[in-house]
C-alpha cells in the first residue's frame, strides 16, 4: 500500500554540540495521510511538525565532544591517546 524511501548514505557535516533544522521536502511523502504519519511519527518516537502537504521538518541535535575526546582542527571529535590529557 505506502513504500519506505530509504535515504542511506545522507550525511550532515557540523561541528559538535550543535542544533540543526532539517527540512525534507519530497513529493513522495505526504503527512496528511493518517497512516504515512502514523508511520512516521512512531519511528521518529515524536509529533511531526507539518505545514504542508510534503514538507517535514526535523531537528538534529549533534553530540559536543565527551570526556576522553578531543576537538580537532577540521571539528571533530577524537579519541584522546591513552596517557594523554588536553587542558
């Protein structure tokens, strides 16, 4: 009845500790249909923020770096060497 579009291989590239809006825009998917939003809202364990028809609006909260990590020169988080410390 209503397919899945699998959007494997999507990357988003930020620094750590960030909030971002995301706003997928696909014909394919309209959340009006009880059943596509009922899908949806379950496997994103949340209500859906929707103002039209074929628009979904998402918020990805990025980790910071956690203790143990540090923060390298192109913003990621890396694996502190065992020993070591940054101050």
């Amino acid at each position: 009845m209503y397919g899945v579009y699998n959007m494997s291989g999507m990357q988003v590239v930020t620094q750590p500790g960030v909030s971002i809006p995301i706003e997928l825009r696909v014909e394919a998917i309209n959340i009006n249909v009880p059943v596509v939003r009922s899908y949806l809202e379950k496997q994103l364990d949340k209500n859906l923020v929707v103002d039209s028809d074929y628009r979904l609006a998402l918020q990805i909260q990025v980790r910071a770096c956690i203790d143990g990590e540090g923060l390298s020169e192109t913003g990621a988080c890396f694996d502190c060497p065992p020993g070591t410390f940054l101050l």
